[in-house]
C-alpha cells in the first residue's frame, strides 16, 4: 500500500478481535460497515499478546501482529479490503503496560530480564524499583501458596525453572545449585501471589499484578515498542490510533508530542476519563478523548432529575445503606479510596513512602518526617483529589491543578490529630508539585521527578479502582448512571449543559471521539436507556418490586439477605427485559449452562426476520448472562465478597436468589409487564440518545451491533465475538417510514430495524457532508417555543442538517403530549427541509412537533434544494 495521509474519520466503528473474530471475520464485514456509513475501522490491539485472549490488552510482544488474528499479512489484507471499499483503520495502542505472562517466555524482554537482571538490555523496558527490597531482586508473586509449600511442585529443567504453568529463567552459573540456594540466586523472587498487595517492585495497571509497567518515557524503549505500529502507519495500513490508559504514563504530554512526530500528525484519541468540569489539556497532542465525556451528557439528558430524587428514596427504603457504603455519593467515593489506598495500593504507597523520606533527609534542615506521618499524608492526599490525575507540571494544568492541590492538603492536614505531624503533608504536596526541584541535582533531582510522575500514576489508579471498580457497584439508585466517567451522586445533565459541551468541543475538541457503548461499559448503551427510564416513574418502579418480592416468595430480610445486590440485579434484569417477553423458554427459565449448538442461540441472540429485516435481538433475562454480571457486582463493591476473598457460601447464596428471582418465570413476566409499559420511552430514549450521539460534534465511534438494538452487560457479556448477515441492511434503504409501521411477533416497534434505519441515514450523511459535521462546520442550539419543560433537545449543525430528539418523552405524555410546541427551523432562502427518517419534508420557518415528530420520537431534517 502506498503511505497517504486521510482527512479525519467521520465515524468509526469498533470491531474486538479475538481467535474467535480475527482479521479475515473483520475483512468479511467490510461491505455491510462500508454501507452502514462509517469512514474507518477501529480495532482492538493487534500486537502479539497472550495466546487466546479475547481484548488483546496483554501485549507480549510489540515486533509483530498477533498471528492468531492473522498475522501482518492477515492486518494487510483487511486493509486492502476496507480500502477498496472506502475505508481505513484505526488501532487501539497500549503503551503503558506489557502482560507477566504464564510461561514468563512469552515476554521475550521480560525473560531477559529476569534472567540477567539489571544488566539486561531490556531492564530499562520496564518500571521496577531495584531497591525497593527483596535483596536487589523482581518480585514474582506467582505461587499458590508459601515458597516452602511450594518447593515440592517446583522441578528445574537444564536452564528453566517451572512451577505448575509458570516457567522463568535460571541465572546463568547458577544451574547446578540445590533449589533453595538456586533460587536465593535469581534475580527474581518467587512469592506466594498475595503478597504483591504489600511487597511488589514492580509499577503494574492498577492493581493487576499480571500486567507489568512499561517506561516509554525512554526515548529507547518508545522507538523499540512502537517500530511496527509506526512502520503499518508510514506504509498506510493504519491510519489513526486510540491509545490506552495515557493516565498510567509518566509524561502523558511528552509521549502524546512523541507519538504525534513519529506519525506526522495522524489522527489519535486517548482514553482519559475527564471528571465534573475538568478539561483535556490543550497542551495534549492529540484529537481528543476517546468519549466517554460524551456518554456522560447524552446518557444525563434522558434522566430526570425530581424522579431520581424520588428514586433514590425508593432505594433508601429498600436497601438502608449505610452513608459510606452506599448511602451518601461522596462518602461512599471517600471510604472506597481509603479502602484502596490503604489495601490494594499498599506497594505503590510504601515506594512513594520511601522515595520523599529519601528526600526529606537530604535537605539542608531535615524535617523529621516519620515514614507513618508521611505514609499518613499521601493517604489523606490522594483520596482528596477529585480528579483521576494531577498534571502539575504541565504549563497549561499548572495552576488549576496546584489549587487542587492545595485544597486537598488543607484537607489532609486536618485529618491529622497533631498538627504538627500535619507538616508531612506539605512536604507530599510539594513534592507532587515539584516545588522544591529547581536546585535538585544529581540522586535528588531524580528522586523528586520520580516521585511527581508517580504520586500522579498512583492517583489515577486510585481513582479507577475506588471509583469505576467500587464505588460503582456500591451506590446503586440508578445503574445508568454509574458509568465510566459517569456521576451518579448527580445523574441528570439539564439541556443547556448538553449544548455548552457541544459547544465547546465544536471549538475546542471538533474531531475528539465520542462513544455510547466500549468493550469497557458496565452496560449497553441501550440497557442505561431502559434503566433511566425508571428516573421518570420512581413509584412504578417501588411497586413493580413490591410485587416482584411477593410473587417470588423471596424475603429480604432474613440474616442472609443482602438487599443491596437485590437491588441491583432487579434493576439490571429490567434493563435486560424486552416487551412481550413474558417467561418465554429458554429465556427467563434457563438453565445454569448454556444449550445448543446455534452460536447466536449460545450468545444469547435469537435470529427472526421481521418487515423485511432480520435481527439478532438478545433473549433477555437469562441466567447465563445475569450470573457473572451480578458476581462481579458483588465482587468488585467488596462488600461481602471479593476477588481474592470469595465467600463461596456467600456467592452460592447470590445464584440461588438469581435463579429464583430475577431469572423465574413469574420475575421474568412481571418484568416484562413493566417493560411493556415503558416501551415508547425506552424507544424514545433509546433513538434519541443514538441520533445525539451520530449527529453532535465529534467523531462518532460504534461498537460492534450497536446500530441495531444491542442489550449487553459487562464483560465478558459485551465482548461476544461480532457477527454479521449480508441480510441487515437489504431492506433499509427501501423503508422510509423509520420503521413506524414494523413490529415484532408480540406487536411492539422492532427497536432493531428503527435503530438502524436512524444509524445508517447519519451516518451516510455524515460521510456525505463531512464539511457540516466536522471543524469547519458549525454547532448551533435550536429551542422549541411552547416547550418550557425542555423535553426537545434540538440542534443545528452547518444549518444545513437539524437533528431533534425528544427526552423524558413519559412526562411529556404524563403533560398531555407537545400540544402547540414549535420548532423554529434556522432561516434558509428557498428550500424544503427532509427528514431523513421519515421521508416527509417540511417547511420553515417554524415546524409544530406533534407533526414533526408523530412517527418517531427523533428526526433528522436536511436542508433540500426547492
């Protein structure tokens, strides 16, 4: 292929590769996505990772494309492929963090390492403290148990030593030694796996001991790691790139300027999760983030704010959790932090611990700072910030985030008892600022930028564990809400805020990523639709689950109940539920093992055709797919159960309350009741947020089977390899009713064939007009007059193409409907206005919506010549 640089994507569309979906699955999807309307592929990592995993996040090895997706031959030839059909590709990279793979072999520099310890070539590769204990040696907590437990299971193989799966390097002259001396002589330490809480050297993603840190800091080790993504770019295979974690990198700007040289300027997004108010640091060199600011604002117009109010009494009067466990949205965040820190951060603290005592007793006037006061202080200080990371030393950051700072020191400080132990956090403080750095020198100087990078990577692990993987699953009145970047102690997003942020990215950010749903989302974005839902009949939803409790004999009041997670997993199994449904077999009554051999069946997705569209919609309820959902819930909020602290009795009690509550036919049809009576909101919800999302400014990113209604859980429930029918668009381009008319066999609207009639039309146009939608276009606010409750969300892009979705429609019809509501179109010299979904044209200057918007609750009018 020949290199050539490609305007930015208009829309992307998110395939995860797997063995089960490899490039050649990929390459054979390429005419339905190239007729669906997206510009470019987007895929999940394709460098070698760990043999048979399903994300490709575990990288083993950055010189050659995973062979189990194909190979480079396998990446080039889907590259062709798109090409031919109008499309490029852009790739998911992952810097920060390589796989500590089982046999370690599988990581060639690891291997290294471990073999020849600091001398190694490789040893620079990855972020390990050599002096943070266990004799100058890597800590490797691998063993089921203690070392002298064991030994036993342990046999050396001329110059390997293998343990069960496990397999490392032995140091070269040491092969002849008995196996304590043996391996008293590594550079490595085995270790029972529990000890990586508190003893680990290593920097690893989050608390994921498995995956090891990578410096690419070093100018060495980014040129070694990044070759053969740059020489696929140089050679026009890729195209764009979405880079992963860039808040576990030391210097996310440098590597981000780096990158952007190395690529000539490609378009790039980064996963950074923005939190409240804050902005992405326009010294970044890059496109944007990846969306999931986005999410936030489409996902908060479709809830209400009074109901949730009233909903989260409903949830009070049902779970009673206490404030720092689930009843306060704060307190709950502060004590999970506490939790995490304290816990499951223990290591990156204590190195932390160790780095500003080392600096403290090299200054002029030694402070006299304890290790605990010191330890005490960076524990006050990171659950403080509100933020995922500081970025202090960035010009653009710098003063916003030393007030940060500075606000949660004089928090911390008046945590401590002693005030003048409360000095500590000063000097932690201005550290993480690199205050006292201009004079460093030497041993110092390094010491004081070692620890600025790192207090910040601790910080943004901290907030993903204790927030995203706690808090999350803890405070649950509105599941919806509770998504990455999400704020569930305030879920609704008011309409004005939502243009402020369209807005400011047509401005600042017009060609940033924006998503709905990610391999990384607790739930679909269709699931969150039906869920917020519930924000807008609170006391439907109290008698809906009176009823359920009754009508399943269950008592959740017993000394063995755990009201908390019935809450949950009710609230989840709605979001599953589909209208009509009932107790329909192989649904709701599933067995606890999957049956059959139809893979879409085995998946959860049954085929029908339907209007002359076929659907793969999933069954709903099911078991199979509630269980795991529900288990890491529980699991991951640490409540009653963790990963590393199963109670079995515990989780067996969970699935016995799963099977016959949420998953028995009587739950399944009382659900289904509801969900039929919710179903013109969950569908006004479920168009709306999709049309927000393919139409405000930015780049639209698909995941896989979202075009069409797609109700998925956390994984691995989303990350089900793709499937495609020639089937799902044949029919699309000859319906113009949007679908009004379809219906399912239990006479509901096909969600799936609206949907993907809405997503088609936007696409294309989009692709037809990428001037109206991208920076050179504008974003301009529409309001309805007559409509004070602002339950139309309009806007106009280029004044060429208006899009309008209606939110909070159950209120809308508790209020008698749009009665005289208006919209004023913008002002166009001659013309007809076209929605695309409908078919019907309309003329300004001013359109009634209960004409405009009497077929479906969204439309998409383009300006047409008279």
């Amino acid at each position: 292929m020949t290199p050539e640089f490609s305007a930015p994507p208009t829309a992307t569309y998110r395939l995860q590769l797997q063995p089960g979906f490899p490039f050649a699955a990929a390459e054979k999807a390429v005419p339905y996505l190239a007729d669906l309307g997206v510009s470019h592929l987007h895929l999940s990592p394709v460098l070698g990772a760990v043999p048979g995993s399903t994300h490709g996040y575990d990288v083993v090895d950055h010189s050659v494309v995973r062979a189990e997706l194909g190979g480079e031959e396998g990446l080039r030839a889907l590259a062709r492929t798109a090409a031919a059909h109008g499309l490029r590709l852009v790739v998911d990279l992952v810097p920060n963090h390589m796989a500590r793979p089982s046999p370690a072999s599988l990581n060639g520099p690891l291997w290294s390492v471990l073999r020849d310890g600091p001398a190694s070539p490789y040893a620079r590769w990855f972020d390990i403290d050599w002096e943070g204990g266990h004799g100058g040696r890597l800590l490797m907590p691998v063993l089921g148990g203690r070392l002298a437990d064991e030994l036993p299971t342990m046999r050396i193989e001329g110059d390997v030593l293998r343990y069960h799966e496990h397999a490392f390097p032995i140091r070269p002259g040491t092969e002849r030694l008995p196996l304590p001396q043996l391996l008293d002589a590594q550079w490595y330490r085995l270790s029972w796996w529990r000890l990586a809480r508190t003893e680990l050297n290593y920097r690893r993603f989050f608390t994921i001991s498995e995956l090891i840190a990578v410096r690419v800091e070093d100018p060495e080790v980014f040129r070694a790691t990044h070759a053969t993504v740059l020489r696929l770019v140089e050679d026009g295979v890729i195209d764009g790139l979405r880079i992963d974690h860039p808040d576990g990198l030391a210097d996310p700007a440098g590597y981000l300027t780096r990158l952007s040289q190395a690529t000539g300027g490609r378009w790039t997004v980064v996963e950074k999760i923005l939190t409240g108010d804050e902005r992405l640091p326009r010294s970044w060199a890059c496109a944007g983030t990846t969306g999931y600011d986005a999410l936030r604002h489409i996902d908060g117009l479709f809830v209400c704010p009074e109901g949730a109010e009233l909903l989260f009494g409903a949830y009070r009067d049902a779970v009673a959790p206490l404030a720092d466990r689930g009843g306060d949205w704060e307190e709950t965040v502060r004590q999970a932090a506490y939790e995490v820190v304290t816990h499951d951060l223990a290591a990156e603290v204590d190195r932390l611990v160790r780095t500003a005592t080392r600096i403290s007793e090299r200054a002029p006037h030694h402070g006299d700072h304890a290790p605990w006061a010191v330890r005490r202080a960076l524990h006050e200080l990171l659950v403080r910030l509100p933020v995922y990371r500081p970025y202090a030393q960035d010009p653009w950051c710098a003063e916003r985030d030393a007030a940060m700072l500075e606000s949660a020191a004089e928090g911390a400080a008046a945590a401590f008892e002693v005030r003048e132990e409360a000095r500590s956090v000063e000097l932690v403080r201005d550290l993480a600022l690199d205050r006292r750095g201009g004079d460093a020198e030497g041993d110092d100087a390094a010491d004081r930028a070692d620890f600025a990078a790192r207090f910040a990577q601790t910080a943004a692990a901290l907030h993903a564990k204790s927030v995203e993987d706690r808090a999350f699953y803890r405070y649950t009145p509105l599941l919806s809400a509770c998504e990455v970047g999400g704020d569930p102690g305030c879920p609704a997003v008011t309409v004005d805020a939502f243009h402020a942020f369209c807005g400011h990215l047509q401005e600042n950010w017009p060609t940033s990523g924006t998503v709905l749903s990610t391999h990384d989302t607790k739930r679909s974005s269709d699931v969150r639709a039906r869920i917020a839902a519930l924000s807008e009949c609170p006391e439907g939803w109290r008698e809906v689950l009176t009823r359920l409790n009754t009508r399943t004999a269950l008592t959740l009041d017993g000394p063995e109940s755990d009201p908390q997670m019935a809450w949950t997993a009710w609230q989840t199994a709605f979001g599953m539920a589909r209208p009509g449904a009932g107790a329909e077999p192989g649904t709701a009554s599933a067995p606890r093992t999957c049956a059959g051999t139809d893979p879409y069946r085995q998946d959860g997705i049954a085929p029908y055709r339907q209007d002359g569209v076929t659907s793969y919609r999933q069954d709903g309820i099911s078991f199979e797919r509630l269980e795991p959902a529900i288990l890491k819930a529980v699991r991951e909020s640490a409540l009653h159960t963790t990963w590393t602290e199963q109670d079995s009795a515990y989780e067996e009690a969970v699935t016995d309350f799963l099977e016959a509550g949420p998953c028995s036919p009587a739950a399944a049809a009382e659900l289904a009741a509801f969900a039929d009576e919710l179903s013109p909101f969950v569908r006004a919800n479920v168009l709306g947020a999709a049309l927000l999302h393919l139409t405000m400014p930015g780049v639209p990113d698909l995941y896989q089977g979202t075009e069409r209604e797609y109700t998925a859980l956390v994984d691995p429930d989303n990350r089900a390899p793709a499937r495609y029918s020639p089937e799902f668009l044949a029919d699309v381009d000859g319906g113009t009713d949007g679908g009004a008319a379809a219906g399912d066999p239990h006479g509901f609207p096909d969600l799936s064939a609206e949907k993907l009639r809405l997503t088609a039309a936007a696409l294309r146009l989009r692709r037809a007009h990428p001037d109206w939608f991208g920076p050179e276009g504008t974003y301009r606010p529409l309001h309805a007059e007559g409509d004070p409750d602002r339950h139309c969300v309009a806007f106009a892009r280029a004044d060429r193409a208006v899009t309008v979705a209606t939110r909070l429609s159950l209120r809308l019809a508790e209020s008698g409907g749009w009665h005289s509501a208006a919209l004023r179109l913008p002002e166009a010299p001659a013309g007809v206005w076209h929605d695309l979904l409908t078919g019907r044209d309309f003329e300004g200057p001013s359109v009634p919506l209960a004409a405009l918007l009497d077929r479906l609750p969204v439309a998409l009018l383009v300006l047409s010549a008279p």
